[in-house]
C-alpha cells in the first residue's frame, strides 16, 4: 500500500448562504480544478434555530448534483417539477439537478434545536449536464454501516468499499463517502483509489492523517481565517485535509477519538464556468441558462 501524503489543511470558514443561513465552508467558488469533480462543501451545522430557519427558498440548479447529509434535525425539500421529502436525521438526499430544476430546502431542529448537516456539490460532465433530473433519496436505516474489531464504525454512503456498497448509484463522478469514527488512540488506514482526488472532513474528536505514529500531532503549516500558523496540531472541528497521490489514508485518532467524512471521485477535467448555482462548461452555455431562467424555459418538460 502507498501512504497517501497530506497536500494542504485548512479550517472551514464561515459564511452566511440562503435567506440567513449561517454555515461553514470548507470549500467553493474558487479554483474548481483544486477538488474536481467536487465543486463545494459546506458544514450547516448550527444549534440556534435563529441562524438556519429562513432556509435555502426556491432556487435554480444545473449541470450539478447536491449531496445532502443530515446528522441532526429535518430538512424539507420541494421541486418545480412537483417532488416533495423530508430528510430525516441520518438520511441522505443525492439530487442530480441536469438540464435544470428550482428548488428550497427548509432546515427545521430537532427537540434540542439542533440542526446539523453537510451539503457537497459534484460537477457533472458536459455529456451529462442537460440529463432529466432526478432525486435519490435514502433513509438513515438503508445506509451500509461495517463495525471493524477495534471499534471503528464505517457508513457507506455511496461508493463500494471492501466489497460493500452504498445504497446511491448511478453517480457521475463515482464517489465514494464514508463517515467514518474512530476509537480513541487507535491508528486506522482506508484504501483509496490512486487516481482519485480525495479529501477528509473532520467533524468529531481530532486526529493527524500524516505519517506521525503518536497521537499528539505533528508540525504543519496550517490556514487559519487567512493566515498560514505553523503550529503542532491534531486535525480537529471543521478541518478539511486535502490528500496527495497514493492508494491508503491512515489516520492516527486522538484520545476523544476522530469522526470525519472521507470523499473520493474520480476527476472530469473538464472547463468550468461556474455562475452561483449553474454550472456549465463555457460561458455561452451560462448565458443560455440566464436567459432561460428569464424566458421561463429553464425547466425542460417532462415526458
């Protein structure tokens, strides 16, 4: 097995999307080659109702698909072309958005107020940018979840790892995303694919996912609002950990233990041209779609 090496950590940073939602970016919007095919990745977790309940009302989509996860809380979802959900705490929603939809999301908290959450955006190659939408929408209760002998608990959300799959198919990129915890103190490799791009999200404990064996950390240059520290430090909440090539990523738990999203796919390498929402490959193509939006044409009919 060949040690994948850390390429970059960063901490996510936060940002205000929707009507007011208050969230965490851990990345977007800017060089899209640096994650493709993955486009952006926000943490929405937030335990005060007064910063999430105005929502994500109606909005267009095209040329993406969105990955929602939800931990904690409800988020309702409706369509233009009719579709209603509600995703439920461990459910996830893979919407391929295609030629074009207009949606909301509408987050509500649990007993608590609690409503945590994380949104991915894969990009779809050209070929596929004008495919019919489509929902996949799966309950906590049909994720795959291994439980190795030391502890670790693995959900497959998408993808096939070590002979088990997840219950989304039919995704162009061809990820896979884990949510993975580990023990505390416990040292754990996942194989990966080489020619994949992949990224971990921390979002429980800490852990270093570089070649350190003890779980104090090791000496980083770390991003933090802007500026480089170099600092010894664990990968804690809101870090996302950027991999180099190599087919295995260990990670060396802390002694609360680690909890992170582990994602891989496979990169398009495409041109992007990227307007909110809506993204295409060049920018007549983005054009079409504003002017689509504004002739009322965006939403293709339904056969």
């Amino acid at each position: 097995m060949s040690f994948r090496p850390v390429k970059s950590e960063t901490l996510a940073q936060p940002t205000i999307e929707g009507a007011g939602v208050s969230l965490y970016r851990a990345f977007g919007f800017r060089n899209p080659r640096d994650f493709d095919p993955f486009l952006l990745f926000d943490d929405f977790r937030n335990d005060d109702p007064r910063a999430y309940a105005k929502g994500f009302p109606w909005h267009p989509h095209r040329g993406i698909e969105t990955i929602t996860y939800v931990l904690e809380g409800t988020v309702e979802h409706a369509d233009s072309l009719g579709n209603k959900g509600r995703l439920g705490a461990g459910s996830v929603q893979w919407m391929t958005a295609g030629s074009g939809i207009l949606h909301q999301e509408m987050p509500s908290g649990d007993a608590a107020g609690k409503m945590h959450g994380f949104q991915l955006w894969a990009n779809l190659p050209s070929a596929q940018k004008m495919t019919a939408p489509r929902y996949q929408d799966i309950k906590g209760s049909d994720i795959t979840e291994l439980l190795d002998d030391d502890g670790t608990v693995i959900k497959i959300i998408t993808g096939d790892y070590r002979g088990y799959k997840g219950p989304v198919d039919g995704i162009a990129a061809e990820p896979q995303y884990l949510d993975i915890s580990v023990p505390p103190n416990t040292r754990k490799s996942f194989p990966v694919d080489t020619y994949r791009q992949v990224f971990a999200y921390v979002f429980g404990g800490a852990g270093s996912f570089r070649a350190a064996s003890n779980p104090i950390g090791v000496r980083v240059e770390k991003e933090v609002r802007g500026q480089e520290l170099n600092i010894r430090d664990m990968s804690g909440n809101r870090t996302l950990v950027q991999f180099d090539t190599g087919n295995e990523v260990t990670v060396q738990a802390g002694p609360d233990g680690v909890r992170f999203l582990l994602v891989s796919g496979r990169p398009i390498e495409e041109p992007v041209a990227w307007h909110g929402p809506i993204v295409m490959n060049t920018a007549a193509e983005i054009q079409q779609a504003m002017r689509d939006l504004n002739n009322g044409t965006f939403i293709a009919a339904q056969h």
